[in-house]
C-alpha cells in the first residue's frame, strides 16, 4: 500500500530594525506651533490675572496689612500702617442707602515672659464710621478713640467729608501716628511685641441687616499684623 507523502513548508519571516524615518522639518514645525500657543496661553493670563484678582478681591472681601511702622517720640510711642482692601459691591449698596459703616484699627503691646503668659501693657482702639451724605453728595468720616454709637462717640470724633467714595477710603486705609502709650510705660525692648488689627466692624450695623449677612464673606474685611520692639526712633 503506498505511503502518502507530505510536504511543510517553512515560512521564514524577517522583523526589520530599520526606524521609520520622521520628516524633521515637519516635526520642528509641530513643536513651534505648541510653544507658540503655550506663550499665548500665558500672555493671555498674565493680561487677565490682576483683573480677576481684583474682582475676586472685591467679591470675598478681605484685607492686607502692606506695611507697619513703630516709632518712638518724645510723648510717646505711635504705630503707623497700610491697610489694602477693596470694598465689595454689597457694601456699597449699603452705603448708597444711607447706612453708615464702621471699621476699627486696634493695636495692643504684650511683654513677653517665659516664666507666665503675656502680659499686656497697652491697648488702643481708632474707631471710624464712614457715611454717604445725600444732601450734599459727599461722604463724611468720622474718628474716634471710642466707639461712636451715641452723643459721647460724635462728641470727640474728628469730622472729615470727602467728594468721592475712593477719597473717603484712602483715609481709612492709612492708619497715621495711633499711640500706643508712653515710651516709659512700654519701653524698647526685644521682649515686647505690638499686635495690629484692622476690621470692618458689622456690630454696629442695623439688626436686620446683622442678620441678613449670615454666611456672606463679603462683609468678612479684617487683616492682622505683629511686630516686635525696638522701635523707630524719630529724628
């Protein structure tokens, strides 16, 4: 009986290691065109970020103390400082109806002593109520060392009044020459430090609209800042 043959047949194939070859010029081309549209991106942001961040600013609220200065005179020692803030759009609205607002500059001097807490040596307070006058069209500000809530507040404040709202708000942002106390009293040692605070103070708002700012940031305009002794001395 025959016997069937049978035939393989082997198929060898070859794997080529040749890279495939890449058009530079087009590949330049590419990466010119991302670095391109990558430097547009970020011209773009640079030309739009103070904007945003100024309407952020003005939406949140908030404050920043840009600079602070201790100086040391004959009668006493002052604090002087630079206060930032933009005043949010609510709080205009507030203004324009009649309403009065108030901010508090405060600073307090503590000693510092390892062996017991800190001991104060010196608190003082400048009060300013700012207020829309629409009779005249000017806007008036009042300061005080103490809160002006009655006759005793309006009774030893100094009267200011201004033609513009951003006039008024300059005056409140430079806090000038607040005394701290007598330079005997506090000295000008290392171990003393003066802590500031700026604040738009909203308990003394109308009730009702203490109540209506529940949970709204706007009306959240505070800043702190400490400094240690020595002080400036004054020429």
């Amino acid at each position: 009986m025959p016997v069937a043959s049978r035939t393989i047949l082997l198929v060898t194939t070859t794997a080529s290691s040749t890279p495939c070859l890449k058009n530079p010029r087009r590949t330049d081309g590419r990466r010119s065109i991302l670095w391109a549209g990558l430097l547009l991106v970020w011209a773009l942001w640079m030309a739009l970020f103070p904007a945003v961040a100024t309407a952020q600013a003005r939406a949140a609220g908030g404050a920043t103390i840009t600079q602070m200065r201790l100086e040391q005179a004959d009668d006493g020692v002052y604090l002087s400082a630079a206060v930032q803030f933009e005043l949010p759009t609510l709080v205009e609205d507030v203004l324009d109806k009649g309403i009065a607002i108030y901010f508090v500059a405060e600073a307090e001097v503590f000693q510092e002593r390892w062996y017991w807490t800190d001991r104060k040596v010196a608190q003082v307070a400048r009060h300013m109520r700012l207020a829309y006058q629409p009779l005249t069209r000017r806007w008036r500000l009042n300061v005080s060392p103490v809160p002006i809530t009655g006759a005793a507040g309006f009774g030893i404040s100094l009267n200011q009044n201004f033609d513009s709202l951003g006039d008024a708000l300059e005056a409140i942002k430079r806090i000038g020459r607040l005394r701290l106390g007598d330079a005997a009293e506090i000295g000008d040692e290392p171990l003393h430090q003066v802590t500031f605070r700026f604040r738009l103070d909203t308990s003394q708002l109308p009730r009702p609209f203490q109540i209506g700012m529940v949970g709204q940031a706007e009306w959240n305009i505070a800043a702190e800042r400490t400094a240690r002794l020595p002080l400036e001395k004054q020429r």
